[in-house]
C-alpha cells in the first residue's frame, strides 16, 4: 500500500487504537453504530482477519478470554476459521484451532495442531508476525483446502490471493483479447 491510501488507513488506525475500551454500556455516550462505541475493530482481507481493541496496549488472550470469554473458542470453532492467534500473559506465542492448541515457540501441541495444514513454515512466518510491535491482538486465519490448496475468503472476491499454504488463483486472466494475438501456449 502506498500514498495517500496508506496514510489514511495508517491514520485511521492509530485514532483507533487510542479510543478508550472497556466501557461499560452505561459509560457509552455515543448513539448505537457510532464507531467510537464499539470496543473492537476487526479488519479483514482476502484470507486474514486482523482484531484490534481499542486503546494503547495490546491484549492478551487470557485479557480476551475475561472480557469476552465466547471470542477465542467461538472464532476458532467456526468451519470458515483455520486457526486465531495470540500472546499470552507470559508472552508465548499461541496458534488456537477447533482441535487443538500450538505453543508457537516451543512447538508443544495440545491437541491436533491448528497449522499442520499450513506448510513447513507457517509457524515462523507465524511467530515473527506475532511478535512485532504493530500486531493486532488476534489473527485470525481461515481454513486451508488439503487438497486443493484453496482458502476460504473473508469478504467477497472473485478470488483470494492464497496465504501460506494457499496458492494463489492462477486460472484467471485480464485483458483485452486483441493483446493476446500471436501469443503461444506452452
């Protein structure tokens, strides 16, 4: 992203980011669908989902779990969602499926691990996006075909642009036919 796009969408953020959370509904002055009320901002594209609470400083999946104890276990159960991640209080890296839960760093899987369909180098690639400064409180991913390697879509696209398991959609092409003159298959 680049130019004024990214500049307002970074700007977008950051306001975001500083609205004060944890208000109760008697707290809330604002009229129901004002954005300034609601406490989380969920961001989504192709295959990934991005959720953010608002304020300064990033929440923890035991801080999630008390606030909206349904959240985590109600994202990772849904058939569209491969896996949600998160920090913990201690800091660990988390990967959280439907079957099971993955310690990121360490490896350690209770249950069935959420990223075994997602390739050799998921769980770096993972382990690097969680710990960075900007990351959202939760990522959430969705699922992955085995055998096709299609992803499922969080919004509505012709096609989606495949993730770390995914391959991208190759079997489209734009243009203007009269371009295509004298070209060779193979």
């Amino acid at each position: 992203m680049s130019g004024k796009l990214a500049v307002r969408a970074g700007e977008g953020l950051a306001k975001a980011q500083q609205t004060p959370a944890r208000q109760t509904p008697a707290q809330q002055t604002s009229a129901p669908g004002d954005a300034a009320e609601e406490p989380v901002v969920v961001l989504g594209s192709g295959n990934l989902g991005l959720v953010y609470v608002r304020g300064a400083r990033r929440w923890t999946l035991e801080e999630l779990d008390r606030e909206w104890p349904a959240l985590v276990p109600g994202l990772a159960g849904h058939p569209g969602v491969g896996f949600v991640a998160g920090i913990d209080d201690e800091g660990r890296a988390w990967a959280i499926g439907s079957g099971g839960r993955l310690n990121i760093a360490s490896g350690e899987v209770e249950g069935t691990s959420p990223l075994a369909s997602y390739g050799p180098h998921a769980a770096r690639m993972l382990l690097r996006a969680l710990l960075l400064r900007e990351a959202p409180d939760l990522y959430v991913n969705s699922t992955v075909d085995p055998v096709t390697g299609d992803v499922t879509a969080f919004e509505g696209l012709v096609g989606s642009h495949g993730d770390s398991a995914g391959g991208r959609t190759a079997h489209c092409c734009w243009g203007r036919p009269i371009l295509w003159r004298g070209c060779r298959s193979g």
